[in-house]
C-alpha cells in the first residue's frame, strides 16, 4: 500500500513539477516582450561605427566627459604626447582603456595599444605594430603595417598597410586601399582596392606612377616620361600618356595606361592590366592572362599572348609581330598576327570535349543543358566545361563542377552545386553562387556578387561590382590576389587573406605560365583545364 | 475483458483465440518490435500469441495498427530530434545573409488585404520605412473587395506617400487571397514579389534580406521568419509564441541546413515571377497557395530558401476559438497539397533521395494529428480488448507512451531548443503548458481532417476569404492614426 501511494506520488510528481515554473511564469508574467528584431540592422556593415559616432557625437554635445561609462580624452596632436598625458597606469602597461578623440588630425603614438574607441574628425594614423579595439576618421585613416583592429575601423577613405590583422569590420565612405598579407574579415566601401604596394604620400591616390616626371610630347595634347633604367609600376595604378624606357617594364595587376609602351628590354604586363596604345619592345613582351592592349604588339623578339587577353578592339584592327607568338587558350586579336619564325597555339583553342569528359559526366553548353523558354535559364544535371570565347543568355544553373573557359561571357547569373572556375578574361553580368568553391580567374569581371558556402579565390586584376553597381563577395574563406578591385563588400566567414603573391593554374597547363610563379606563392589549381 | 498475461518463461495461462501470425506477418512483426525496443534474446526465442475475445483479425488489426502509427511517429519524432539537434550543434547555413552590398533587382510588394481597417496602414507605414531603394520596390496593397473602411485608408496611405504606392482595389473575380493575388501578379512588370498579409510589420532590413537569395538563379522562393508581436496578450498568444519559435528558429532553419525542403509559407516571403509562371502562376482552386506553390516550385526544379534573419513581426490570434479556425484552415489546405503533390514528389527523380522524403514527411504533417488520436483510442482497445501473450503490459505500454510521448516532446524539444537561441528569457518556462496548445491542435486538425473528407471532399471546396481576426484597433479616420514601428 505504501509503495502504491509512493508511486502514485512519484507519478504526480513527474507530471506536476514541470507544471510548476509554469505556473509561476503564468501567473506572474516575467517575460512577455516580443523578440526584438534587429532594428539597427547589425549586419550593416558600418553600424557599429556609425552607432559610436552617435553616441561619441552626443557626449560631445553634452560635454560630459565620457560616452557611456568610459571617459573621454582629448588626442594631442602629434605622436609625441605632452608628458601627463597618459596616467602611470598607461605609461607601464602600454595600454589605455579611454576613449580618445581629436578634433583634427591625429597621430598615435608609439607603445600605446588602444583597448577602446579612438576618434578624429580628420585624418587618423595608427601606430606599426599596435593593436587598437576601434578606430575612427573623419577623413583618411592609416593603419601603418602590422596594426590590429579588434572591433572595427572606419573612415572616409582607409589605408591598410601590410601584414595588418583586421579581424574587425573595416569601412569606408569611398576607398580601402590594402597592401600586402592582409588578414581581414570584413571590407566594405564603394571601393575596395588589392593594391599591394600602397602609395607613399599619406594622401596619395592610385593614380599616376610615383617618382615619374611627365613631359607634354612635341605637336601633342598627350604627354610622356621616359625613364632611364627598369620601371615596375605597382597593381592598380593608371596614368595617361606615353612611356618611353630604357630598359625592363613591369606592369602590375589592374593597371590601366592611357598611353603606349615603349622599352629598351622586355614588357610585361600584369594580369587583367589594361594599355591602350602600342605596345613595343626590344625585348620579349609578355601578356598576362586577362589583359587587354587596344593597339598594335611589336617584338624583336617574342610575344606571348596569356589566356583570355585580348588584342586590338572590333574595327580598329591590330598586329601582333613579333619573331616568336605563343597565343593561349581564349586569345582574341582584332587584326593580324604576324610571327616571323615561329606561333605557337597552347592547348585546343576552342575546348572541345572528348569522349573522356562525357565519361566523367562532363558536358558542353550546347549538350548538356537543358534550356526553359519561360525563364530563360538553362540547367545542366552534370558538370559542364564551357569552351573559350562562349557567350550565352540567360542564367545558368549546373548540379555538378562549372568550368568556363578563358573570355567567356555570362549575361546571366551562374550557379553551381560544385566548384565553378571562371577563365580568365571572362565577364558574368550577373552573380555567381556555388555550394563549393569559387575561382575566379586573372582580369574577370562579375558584375553581381560572388558567394560560395566554401570559399572564393579571386584571381589577380579580376573585378567584382561595378562603380554605383555594388556587391558581395562572401564566403567562409576568402582568399584576393593583386590588383583586385571590389566595389561593395568582401565579407569572409572564418578567414580573409589580401595576398601578396598568388598564381593560378590549370591542370594541365603547367609549363609557361607556371614558370612566371614567384617562390612561396599561393597556388590554386582551377576545376578542369580553364586558365585563370 | 482483460485478459492474464504469462510471466516471462512461465506456463501460458491465457482464454480466448491464440492467433499465429502468417511467414510474412511474422517477419514484419519481429521487425517492428524489434524497433519497439523488445528485442531481447529472451523475447525472441519464443513466439508472438496474442488473445482477444474479438478474435484474432480484431487482435492482429489492432496491433499491427498500433505499431504502424508508432512507426510513424517515431518517424516525426526522429526527424523533430534531429532537427533539434542539428540546430544546436550542427553547421548552419546561412548562404545570402552576408549579402549587403549589391545591386538590388525591383520589386513589387504586395500586401493582401480584406476586410483589414484595423491594421492595413501600420503594414504600409512600415512598408515606407524600410531602407531598400525607394525607386526599385513598389508597394501594392490587394485590396480584395473589403466592406469596411480598407480602401479609405488605403488611399490615405497612398496620399501621404505619392508615387511609392500602387494600390490594386479588387471588386470582382473569384474570392480568396490566391485568386487576387492571381489577378495582381498579372499588374506586375518587376521580376519579383513579394507577400505580406495586412497585420504585418516589415523591419527596417527586411526586404533586403528577403531578396538577397534571389542571387541565386535556381531560388524560386523566399521565406522569412515569422515573430508574434502580440505575444503578451495572454496564455495564448505566449504559447503560440514558443511554437513560431519552435517552427521557424528551429524547424525551417534545420530543414535548411540539411538541404531539405524549407516552406514558403505565403506572408514575409518573396517569389521570382519567372518561375512563379514556369509552374504555372497561381492556383486558385486550392485551400493553402503557399504550401501548393512550394512544391510546384520544388518539382519545377526551383529551391525555396529559408532566411532566418529576414524577421517579421505578425498578430498571432487571442481567442481559441479563433485560433482553432486558423488551423483547421491551415490542415485541409496542407491536406490538400498533400493529396495533390505526394505521388509526384516521391517519383520525381530530379530531386534527392533526401528532399523526396522530408518533402513527403511535410506534407503529411497534418495528418499526424488524427493519425495520434487514432492511436490513442487504438491503445485503449487493446489495453481492454487483447491479451498478449509476450511481455504484454511492457508492449502497450511502451506502444503508448512511445505514441503519446515521442510525437509531442519532440516538438517540445524544438521549442525549447528555439527560446535557447533566442536567448529569451524566461518564456521557456511556460514550455509545459504547450501540451494544452498541442491538444486543441490536434483535436482542431483532426476535426478539419474529418471535415475534409466526408463534408468537403478533398480537392474540391467552394472558397472565400477566411480572415483571422484583427485585434488592433482601426484608426478613427484615414490619414489620422499614428506611425506603427516595429517594435512599438
């Protein structure tokens, strides 16, 4: 009987306890607010900068002496702070837990790591090698090399030098410039630049070429430099006139010259770099996957033609003449190739697909998609290799790999359940979105974003966005060679890296242009044979 | 009527029909109860004899009911635990929530409205307030042939905001939401909508989000999360709180993450005109456009997409009775979906093994709830009815705590697994009162079930608008209330 009524007991209890904290919470309600909503919208990229600058803005106002519960200190100017400036407790731990602001300009001094929000309504430098939990500039702020950021960083336009640690969200008004080995996470501005080397004037912009005097050239609106000497222009940089040097040149990724080459020694010209004018040399000239010259090639020596470039414009017809021509995959000359002794074609110009592609469930455009009349957009159940130079309407969706070979064109969005690899040279008017990972090869353009689950490469001079168009890049990692220009957000999961060198290859495609790879570079190997 | 049952090893001390079951039926028995957790050595080596004054057909269609209904809730609760537990431990994909650069495509937002004086202008008012471009979304309240002051507002709103609103005043056609939104997708020259139902509040950042997915050239569909504004009205609304939070915190995010079948579910969502036509536009002979839609768009080839940020306040009901309706209207138009799309989701082989499954286990989802009580009032039968022979008392009851209990705590689980990640306080607490919404729910959907088919005859029903009540107040005239925010 005592045992019937102890279970009878346990049973109740096992019913009835649970009820009991329900009942309280019933009947003295302690939670009966709706779940907020992000009305901030705190994915925006610069909320928290602009939420500080706010609350920064009213402590001001108010001049109470400190924003929330920290207190707020005035900057000095210059890096050499006044002695009393800092507490003893800052002089031995090397580090402030204030908040700082100036109404101009600031300089941050030397053995002081910032553990809370600094401020300047002007420009803002940061110290090599300190680490900082928030930064923000009115006008441009500098994060001199080796600088961390824990929270965030904003300002009109920023610079970040090389090897900085940005686990933070770093934003601008109008320009991130980047140098090289920069870890990031979070980049947004209208424009985001990869430069590597960044300009050495604390205002300086990409444009032009430092240390280069121009001349106006004789019965001439143009004006030209020579140049005594080798000349490597960094990535990015774009100037209008003609060059004339005495020696090597060396064009970095992006580059874009309004004006001829001409040189003593041998030309190259980096990936997705642009030269409307002649081109000219003594020596070999050498043009990168995805670069473009809108005039004439003379050698006297050798021309190579990497994937994807792109000679002369429709209409206004080219020469390519040179002793030696390779030409690789995806090539196009507007005109005439003129090789004296020996042209060399590199791999199948047109791509086409044997039967052991089709064996490994690799199909074609014109095979293996099945287009809808409705929508316009073709899906293709197996992976698909596209042959160099394809263009084609409307969007694209393949349950497999996608491949594009060099100077593709996709007016329409592409997707992917696999890996995609653009080929160099090649254009996407919409987005690109796979499940696997993105390699977008030298000198592409996609217009809309680029968003893998895994992970985006951006090859060197390749451009995402477009000025007034923005857009995404995202992915868990994210991995952007030189000379890459994003207009929008480049926005990595887990891990960001601005690279200092990269080099993309094909399978298969080792020899020439593997050769050019710089010891210790990032080498990624694209799905299938497209070269990046 | 009970009969004895036989201690383990004993002699057989049993009256009644001893039954012995087929070659076949005996290895789908073993199989089932082997899955019923009995498969002990002991139990094995001797076989199954079941006792019933009834007979031995009543006996075996008893049990063999009672464990194809367990199958099948374990089936749900299975699927219900993982979803739980991928949430909480498992990768998330959240593949378009980083997007917030971009150029971002027109719009139209349509906001469906009958009979909605109380509430149309705060969804409006929001609508004007969010921060995608002005010049790319136009915002269409479908005004479906309202008596009551709908249109007066309406046209205040459209006053105060000129050239950002193109109201669609409905005065004729076929009555029903999916029939008006039929009639105003064709008004459409953007390449995508999206829904709102007129007791809606957008956030700020809510459009954005939702379109964000459309990137993707294979999404046909967006569905946001859907947040109870009223939630402290009452015992109600707090409960409906916690199963929202459950269904979409947990449910649809998992569903996501697995690569299965998320739902659009008609409000907070957007859809891509093209594929809307590809499928072959609205359907407005069917109870639930939402569920029919998402799985046109599924076998189309087209993805739905689930955004968990893309949250949207709503008016959940107040009043049982009130709350009752809404689901039985929700079960038969499910119901119905499930009728319409079963067979061809489980043969269309362009979709996963796995989307075919879980699509199929969605659209039965309804049917659990007669398919419970059913074995509730089974387990009862043969409680009183059959005697087994073999570990009889652990059997039944076993058959009906693993009915009863698995089916409802896994949704409990859910739930709980939801306000953890909401980080919500102390609503958790009420968790144990759910079983109270559960049990309306279930007698509410089994009545629809019911209704459906012997009154309605699944697939044909005459149809109308079958509003929720509103709870707000109307304004007191059009142009005069105040500006509802999010959050207010």
């Amino acid at each position: 009987m005592t045992m019937a009524l102890l279970l009878i007991l346990l049973c109740l209890g096992v019913v009835l306890v649970p009820l009991l904290p329900a009942l309280s919470e019933w009947h003295r309600p302690t939670d009966v607010t709706p779940l907020a909503i992000d009305e901030a919208d705190a994915l925006e990229p610069d909320c928290l900068a602009r939420r500080f600058a706010a609350r920064l803005d009213r402590a001001l106002q108010l001049d109470v002496g400190q924003v929330g519960d920290t207190p707020l200190s005035t900057l000095p100017r210059s890096s050499l702070w006044p002695v009393g400036t800092l507490t003893k407790k800052e002089q031995r731990t090397g580090r402030t837990e204030r908040i700082w602001y100036s109404a101009g300009d600031a300089v941050l001094p030397q053995g002081l790591h910032g553990l809370a929000e600094i401020a300047a309504r002007g420009l803002l430098r940061a110290a090599a090698g300190h680490t900082y939990r928030a930064l923000l500039a009115g006008g441009r702020l500098l994060l001199s090399s080796r600088v961390r950021v824990m929270r965030w960083a904003h300002g009109h336009s920023v610079v970040v030098g090389d090897q900085c640690q940005l686990s933070a969200r770093v934003s601008a008004d109008e320009l991130i410039l980047l140098g090289r080995d920069v870890h990031f996470s979070l980049l947004h501005a209208p424009t985001i630049c990869f430069a590597g080397v960044l300009p050495a004037d604390v205002q300086g912009g990409l444009a032009g070429i430092e240390g280069l005097t121009w001349e106006a050239a004789e019965g001439s609106v143009a004006r030209r430099a020579r140049v005594e000497g080798s000349l490597t222009v960094p990535a990015l940089r774009h100037w209008e006139g003609d060059l004339a040097v005495a020696g090597h040149v060396w064009l970095g990724e992006g580059c874009v010259a309004r004006g001829s080459i001409q040189a003593t020694g041998m030309i190259s010209l980096g990936a997705g770099s642009m030269v409307s004018a002649a081109v000219t040399a003594c020596g070999e000239v050498y043009v990168a996957p995805g670069a473009q010259v809108r005039a004439s090639i003379v050698s006297e020596s050798a021309v190579v033609l990497g994937p994807g470039s792109v000679i002369g414009v429709p209409g206004a017809h080219a020469t390519v003449r040179a002793p030696q021509v390779d030409i690789g995959k995806g090539v196009i000359v507007h005109g005439t190739v003129w090789s004296g002794e020996r042209l060399l074609t590199v791999g199948d110009a047109f791509g086409e697909l044997d039967d052991g592609h089709r064996e490994a469930g690799v199909y074609s455009l014109d095979e293996g998609v099945d287009w809808d009349d409705v929508t316009g957009r073709g899906v293709a159940p197996a992976s698909l290799s596209i042959a160099p130079g394809r263009r084609w309407d409307g969007d694209l969706v393949c349950q497999g790999d996608l491949e594009l070979g060099p100077r593709c064109h996709a007016a329409g969005a592409l997707k992917a359940h696999g890996d995609i690899g653009l080929g160099a040279g090649g254009c996407v008017d919409g987005s690109v979105i796979a499940q696997g990972e993105i390699v977008v090869g030298a000198g592409v353009h996609v217009r809309g974003s680029v968003a893998s689950e895994t992970a985006v490469v951006l090859g060197p001079g390749c451009r995402v966005g477009s000025p007034g168009q923005p857009a995404t890049v995202t992915a868990p990692r994210v991995e952007v060679a030189l000379g890459v220009v994003v207009h929008g957000t480049v926005w990595a999961g887990h891990s960001g890296d601005a690279l200092g060198t990269m080099q993309l290859l094909a399978e298969g495609d080792g020899g020439d242009w593997s050769e050019r790879g710089e010891v210790g570079a990032q080498v990624f190997h694209l799905p299938g044979r497209a070269v990046a | 009527m009970k009969e004895s049952v036989q201690s383990r090893g004993g002699p057989q001390v049993a009256r009644g029909n001893p039954v012995h079951p087929s070659h076949w039926g005996r290895r789908w028995m073993g199989a089932l109860v082997a899955l019923g957790a009995l498969g002990t050595q002991a139990a094995w080596a001797q076989p199954l004899t079941l006792h019933s004054p009834l007979g031995a057909a009543w006996a075996w269609t008893l049990v063999v009911s009672m464990f194809a209904i367990v199958l099948l809730l374990a089936t749900y609760a299975l699927r219900h635990y993982g979803f739980s537990l991928n949430r909480v431990f498992g990768q998330q994909r959240h593949p378009f929530a980083s997007i917030v650069s971009a150029d971002w495509p027109r719009v139209t937002i349509f906001v469906a409205a009958h009979n909605e004086e109380a509430v149309i202008e705060g969804c409006l008012v929001n609508l004007m307030g969010v921060d995608y471009p002005a010049d790319r979304m136009t915002v269409v309240p479908m005004n479906d042939r309202s008596t009551d002051r709908t249109r007066e507002i309406i046209d205040a709103v459209v006053a105060r905001y000129p050239g950002r609103i193109r109201p669609f005043h409905r005065t004729g056609g076929k009555p029903g939401k999916a029939a008006a939104l039929k009639d105003a997708t064709e008004t459409v020259d953007t390449d995508f909508i999206i829904v709102f139902d007129a007791d809606y509040l957008p956030s700020r950042g809510l459009i954005r989000r939702l379109m964000a997915p459309f990137f993707d050239p294979e999404v046909g569909a967006v569905m946001g999360r859907v947040v109870p504004q009223n939630c402290g009205a009452n015992l109600l609304t707090r409960l409906l709180d916690l199963e929202r939070s459950g269904g979409y915190q947990v449910d649809q995010q998992a569903r996501m993450n697995l690569g299965l079948v998320p739902q659009y579910g008609g409000t907070v969502g957007g859809i891509r005109v093209g594929a809307l036509k590809a499928v072959g536009g609205w359907h407005d002979d069917v109870l639930a456009e939402d569920t029919d839609l998402t799985y046109r768009l599924l076998l189309g080839g087209w993805k739905t997409v689930y955004q968990n940020r893309a949250e949207c306040y709503e008016e959940v009901p107040q009043s049982w009775g009130v709350r009752v309706r809404q689901i039985k209207r929700w079960a038969k138009g499910h119901n119905q979906a499930m009728w319409r799309h079963t067979a061809r989701l489980l043969t269309a082989r362009h979709l996963s093994a796995r989307e075919r499954v879980d699509g199929a286990l969605l659209l039965g989802v309804y049917l659990m709830a007669p398919v419970l009580m059913l074995g509730w009032v089974i387990s009862l039968l043969l409680y009183f009815t059959v005697s087994l022979q073999w570990i009889a008392p652990a059997l039944v009851v076993m058959a009906f705590m693993t009915h009863g209990a698995l089916g409802n705590f896994a949704a409990f689980f859910e739930i709980a697994a939801a306000t953890h990640m909401d980080r919500s306080g102390h609503r958790v607490r009420l968790l144990a009162f759910n079983w109270l919404g559960f049990l309306v729910s279930a007698v509410a959907i089994a009545r629809g079930a019911l209704e459906q088919v012997l009154l309605d005859r699944i697939g044909k029903r005459q149809f109308k608008w079958d509003k929720t009540v509103r709870y707000r107040t109307a304004p007191a005239a059009a142009g005069t209330a105040g500006q509802p925010r999010v959050g207010a």
